[in-house]
C-alpha cells in the first residue's frame, strides 16, 4: 500500500470514529467504497480499519452485529427458542462497552437486529408475548384500513419471492456497490472452504452458515452470485441428508432427526427434507 493513500485512510476512519467513537455501518461502507475507488483491497482496508479503530477505543457496529449474530445462533440453533434471559445475556454482550472500548453497540440498533433474526430464521422470542399492548379491535380496524389503502394503491410495492432457499429481487431495488459484492464474493469463497472442512454450522462464528448468513445482510434478495449460493446450499443440505441416512440406518433415530434439523437451518430443499422425514415415520405418510 502506499504510505500516502495508507495516511488518507488512517485519517478517514479516525476523522469518523474521533467524536463518538462509534462508526456505524453506512459510515464504514461509505469509508470502504472511497478507499476502494483509490486502488485498496478489501484486506487491505480491513487492516488499517482495525488498527485505527483499536488505537480511539472505537466500535465497528458491522462487528458487534457479526458477534450478536454468533450469539443468537449459540442461543437458538438447537431448539429455535430465545427466551428472555437468552436475549437479555446477547444484548449485554455487544451493548456493553468490551475491554479497552469506549462505546458499546446502539441499542436500538441491537434490539432490532434481535427481532430480524428471529423473524429470518423462525425463532420464537418469548419476549414478544409480552408486547401485545394493542387492543385487538384496533389492530383489527388498523389491518382493514392497511388492506383497503394496499388494494387501491396505484403503486403497490413489488414484492419478493423465495425458492430453495434463494430470494428473487423485486423489479425496483438498490445496486450492490463494489465494496458489496467483494464482501459476498469473500465470505462466498469462506463458505465454501468450510464446506470443504464440514463446518456447516458449527461452529456457529466459523462455518458456512455464518458467510451465507453475512450474504443475506449485504444482499437480501441474493441477486448477486445466486446460483452459486444455490449450489453451495444444496450441498450442504445433501450432505445432511447423507448423514441423517447414515443415522438412521444405524437405528440412531434422535441422530437423524438432528441432522434433518441442521439441514432446514439453511431455508432450501424443504419438500426433499419433508419426504426424508416420511420415508424415516417423522411425518405421518399422509399429511401431505
């Protein structure tokens, strides 16, 4: 790197982090786009990023949401449930300033991120049970005004669809910058070397799911790389597959159905794991 471009950087990131000693995440992908447009790599900007952001005490809040992502799949991997002193244990940990940093993760910002990863993965957060403090009648009355206003609508938004774990774009939607896509295409080449080492989903903050889950917060509707996404998703749950079979032939039901479960994690493949469970008398034959 160039001592001169290297100096600019330094004081980018420190002019950013030097008041509040927080940089969140529009800042840090505006910081990227600028140094990539200058010639550095990815790598290169995530040196200077850490060194600068370790000598003012400062957070990234991409990071600690990388590390509340670890924790709610620690959480909720195995049993799709987050109750309350789950939540209140993941919070802590990014919202509370760590050792040697001024500022913890915002925690609006983290209670957000809460609730999408629950609604993404389908966990149930039993603290939702207690926000219910609308009457039913207005949310009744609300529900009826939201769909009368939808149906005569001259704009409708477009809407996504979903198929073997791949999210189709809508016909409007924001470009991936270049920042982006080298993002995907790094933690795509991750993925897939922890697909080559079997690390699927364990564990949790060095696996394959934890890239492809990263891909999914960069690009949501998976329009960049989607196939090869696909692939790399259909091998993992096949390789399940192989190994719940392998369980099951040994008599080791409970091994199956774990491994069947690890599969779904991954939002692909559903019909093919439903007829596996059929096929095992996890599912009675005829509910189809």
């Amino acid at each position: 790197m160039n001592p001169t471009d290297v100096s600019w950087l330094e004081n980018r990131v420190g002019a950013a982090v030097a008041d509040d000693f927080y940089m969140d995440r529009a800042e840090e992908k505006g910081i990227k786009e600028e140094a990539s447009s200058k010639g550095f790599s990815i790598a290169d900007i995530e040196v200077v990023l850490r060194s600068v952001l370790e000598r003012f005490g400062a957070v990234s809040e991409r990071q600690l949401v990388d590390y509340l992502d670890h924790w709610l799949h620690q959480f909720t991997d195995n049993d799709k449930k987050l109750d309350a002193k789950e939540e209140r244990d993941a919070l802590d940990k990014v919202v509370k300033p760590a050792t040697g940093k001024k500022k913890g993760m915002d925690p609006r910002i983290a209670e957000d991120y809460v609730a999408s990863f629950c609604k993404v993965n389908g966990i149930t957060r039993t603290t939702d049970k207690n926000k219910l403090t609308v009457p039913v009648a207005i949310l009744a009355i609300l529900a009826v005004l939201g769909i009368g206003a939808y149906l005569f609508s001259p704009n409708k938004p477009q809407v996504s669809t979903e198929k073997n774990g791949v999210i189709s774009a809508p016909v409007a939607s924001a470009q991936l910058s270049d920042v982006d896509r080298a993002e995907i295409d790094d933690q795509l080449r991750r993925a897939a070397q922890f697909v080559a080492a079997s690390q699927f989903t364990d564990p949790p903050e060095k696996s394959a799911k934890a890239c492809l889950d990263n891909i999914r917060r960069i690009d949501p509707s998976i329009r960049y790389k989607a196939n090869e996404i696909r692939n790399l998703v259909s091998t993992i749950v096949n390789q399940y597959i192989g190994m719940a079979d392998k369980s099951f032939s040994q008599n080791d039901k409970n091994g199956a159905q774990r491994w069947l479960d690890r599969a779904k994690l991954f939002h692909a493949d559903s019909e093919l794991i439903r007829e596996k469970e059929r096929s095992f008398g996890f599912i009675p034959a005829e509910n189809r």
